[in-house]
C-alpha cells in the first residue's frame, strides 16, 4: 500500500506557495512535512488541515496506489 502526494506538490507550485509556507499555515511539523516528501503515511487529521488551508478535497492533493502500481 503506497500514497502519493504528487497532486499536493503541483498544487503548491501552481499557486507559488513553498513547502514551509504550507507547514507553517497547517501547523504541522517538520517530520510530517518530510513524510509527505517521502510519499509516506500521515495522519487524516494532517490531510484534512491542508484541504482547509488549500480549499480543497483530499483526493485533490493525495492518491492511493496499489503495491502493483509502484
């Protein structure tokens, strides 16, 4: 099982907001912000925090693949 925050990262370039901007708005920490970086397993409350900072839905800024897929 395999998540994939690609989505997430071209949300953040087409509205020139770097990745720190986004950890600061969310309050998450620096190790969550380098989990997303490493496509690993976050909590939902953290995801559920940058769709309200971003105004959007979670299948917006995350994808699952399945372990085939990788």
């Amino acid at each position: 099982m395999a998540f994939d925050y690609s989505k997430l990262w071209a949300i953040l370039k087409e509205r020139d907001m770097y990745r720190e901007e986004l950890r600061i708005s969310t309050g998450m920490s620096s190790a969550t912000l380098a989990k997303l970086g490493k496509n690993e397993i976050v909590s939902l409350e953290v995801l559920g925090r940058i769709c309200e900072v971003l105004k959007c839905d979670i299948g917006d800024i995350v994808e699952y693949k399945a372990d085939k897929e990788i």
